[in-house]
C-alpha cells in the first residue's frame, strides 16, 4: 500500500511543457478523517506497448518521459482503491485478478497481488466488502471482482457487496464495437449479475455525502470517476480518462481510446472541474507517479 503523495504537474503539449516523471516528486501525508479513510493497493503490473500507450504522441516524447524497454514495452500499474466509511467498505477496480494468465501472456503481469489477501491486510474479509465500484469493464479493471471456485467455475468474489458500473458502460459491453469487443471477458462480470450484485449508474450521482461518482465517454462509454473527500484533501480516481501522469496533458492520449477526439474533450472536462476543485489524482497505470495535485 501506499501512503504518501508523489505529484507532477505537466502543461499542455507534446515536448518541453511535460516534466520527467522520474525526477520529479511531493512528498505529502496521506490524509483521512473519522469518517473516511482510504488505502491503494498495488494489484500488480503489466507490460504496455509504448505507441498503444500514448497513441498519437510521437515516441521521441513519450520515450524521453517515461522509461520504455528495447521491444518499445512500458511498465504499467493496476493501482486500485479502497475506502472506508462508517458504513461502506468500498473497493474501486480490481486489477487483473488471476483468471486469464494464458491468455494476458502478451502483457506479460508480473507482482500481482491477490485482491482478497490485500484487503485482509487492511483488515476485511471478502464477505465484509459493501461495495465494489467498477470504472468500467475492460479486463484490466475488473479482472478480481471474480473469482474461480472448487468446480472451476467465476463466482463474485465479494459475495455480500454490490457492484456498480454504468448502464451506458453495460450496453457497450453487451454490444461492443469490433475495436473493443477484445477487451471484455464476460466472466470477469456476468457471475456478478447472474447473481443479483450488480447495480446500474445511470447518471453522475453521489454515493454519500463524501464520495460522488461521474461518468466520461471517449476512452469507453460510461467510464466511472470516482470523486472522495477526506479532512481538508479533495481526491479523483479517474481511471482511464486520465491514466497516468503524462495524460494530465491534453494532446496525450491512447490508442485503446474508442474515440480519441471525444476522449480529449471529456478528459478537459473532467481536468477543468479537477482543477477548479484543486483535486489529488490517483492514477491507476502510472507506475512512477502514484498521484499528483492540480
């Protein structure tokens, strides 16, 4: 887990406006109050291939801010969340889970972290989870809200909790387009609703008074942010609307986004408000910045 903040700030643009990553952090406590605490949990991390990574960003940028190997492959993290309320112990995203190893051969994971022992280490059983908050149903997000059982079969990993994606984000998957159909592994979630779990975010909607979610269309339909608060610090788990530090930039965006010019006017919708609310991002593929303040 991880308790302190290293944070970079990155102006607009392809080359000089974007900082170094590597050199460049803010050590800060993490913060929490009576009422909500939160915790990251390094599910573990994956190799990305540069140019899908960063999309239109020529390499000669991208490869000078963050480290890449000689087969063009970055490290990329499965940064997850979970907080607690008085009421609520929440998790948001799962990592890959431990399902797929065969066929994520070519993301080569590595470090991955079994998601119900992490959250024992907090200080839950499985059963005690009240809520699984999912930003949206690619596998890399969703991969542990299953899990096989005796017969070798996925059943919701968190048998007692309730889990949240957006109906626009469930349609899609139901019917997804030919670039994203690769992307959905139905039994990363179908146990879920077999199962009565699953709950359908129909629009930006508060869970509490401290936690609020909001939907952004482009990288995928319906995709989940989710907002919190704790004692004077104002947070943003933003998925892949921004996926890593670099992405703070407008201009920098992805090759796995379903549609890259309204992935670029959601992700300055989203900074826009991000920025006015001088909110921390937790950002979950940033395998050197965990989070950076606006």
């Amino acid at each position: 887990m991880f308790s302190c903040l290293s944070g970079i700030f990155i102006l607009e643009g392809f080359g000089d406006g974007c900082h170094d990553t590597r050199n460049f952090s803010l050590n800060l406590p993490q913060k929490y109050n009576n009422m909500l605490k939160y915790h990251i949990i390094e599910s573990g991390y994956f190799l990305g291939d540069g140019g899908v990574m960063f999309g239109p960003v020529p390499k000669k940028y991208w490869s000078a801010k963050y480290r890449v190997d000689e087969k063009n492959m970055c490290e990329m993290s499965l940064r997850c969340l979970f907080i607690e309320t008085d009421t609520r112990r929440i998790l948001v995203d799962a990592g890959l889970g431990n399902k797929h190893e065969a066929r994520l051969k070519f993301f080569q994971p590595y470090n991955q972290r079994d998601m119900v022992e992490e959250i024992r280490k907090i200080g839950y059983e499985p059963e005690e989870v009240t809520d699984v908050i999912l930003t949206h149903l690619h596998f890399d997000h969703c991969g542990a809200s299953t899990v096989l059982n005796a017969k070798n079969e996925a059943e919701p990993t968190f048998p007692n909790a309730t889990y949240r994606v957006s109906l626009s984000q469930w349609k899609n998957y139901r019917n997804p387009t030919l670039f994203e159909k690769g992307s959905f592994f139905p039994e990363n979630i179908e146990p879920v609703y077999d199962a009565g779990q699953l709950q359908f975010v129909l629009g930006d909607t508060a869970l509490d008074d401290q936690i609020r979610l909001e939907l952004y269309d482009g990288h995928t339909p319906g995709q989940i942010v989710v907002l919190f608060e704790t004692e004077g610090e104002k947070y943003a788990f933003p998925g892949d609307v921004v996926p890593t530090s670099l992405n703070i930039a407008l201009s920098w965006l992805s090759a796995y986004d379903n549609s890259v010019a309204v992935a670029m006017e959601e992700k300055k919708r989203f900074l826009d408000k991000a920025k006015k609310e001088k909110r921390t991002l937790i950002f979950y593929h940033d395998a050197y910045t965990p989070m950076a303040k606006l």
